[in-house]
C-alpha cells in the first residue's frame, strides 16, 4: 500500500537530518495518514478512504466529501476517489 493521500495526492518527501555538529544524512518525511469513513450525502452511502489529516480538516472546511470533490483536480485523486466523484456527479445531475 502506497503512502499517498488519496483525495491530496500529497506523499513521502525527502530532506535530511541534521546533527548538533551538523552532520547530514538523508530521511523521509512520510505523510500523516489516517483511515477514514466519509459519508456521501448525495449517494447516501459511506465511503473508507486512507487521506492525509490536513485533507480531513479540509474536506470538513469545504463542507463534506461532495463539495471537497467537486472542487478538487482529478489529476491529484486515487483511481477510488475518482469513481466516488464521478458517482456524486451523476447522482446530483439526475436530481
């Protein structure tokens, strides 16, 4: 299982650590991710995603996961949050 957010697409980055005599040696900065339930109000149905915590506090700012998904680029989804979002697409243009 890859460490990417799957509605961010934020991922390990790279740097390094710096020792009190200033010694360098390169690390990972791995992401904080969490494995959530979000629930779809248009499909009405509940949806486990592995997302970054900064995209939970997002998705809560933006107002749920249909509004998050509206917004957010395809290019950064997982192939998962992409069928969700093209799922909620279809359910709210039908209504």
């Amino acid at each position: 299982m890859s460490r990417v957010c799957e509605l961010t697409g934020k991922g390990p980055m790279t740097g390094n650590n710096v020792s009190h005599a200033n010694n360098k040696s390169r690390r990972r900065f791995l992401p904080n991710l969490n494995e959530v339930t979000l629930i779809s109000d248009a499909l009405g149905q509940s949806y486990k995603l592995r997302i970054s915590a900064a995209a939970l506090r997002s998705v809560d700012h933006r107002g749920g996961l249909d509004a998050f998904l509206a917004k957010a680029d395809d290019a950064e989804l997982s192939l998962n949050a992409l069928k969700i979002k093209k799922a909620i697409a279809k359910a709210q243009a039908a209504a």
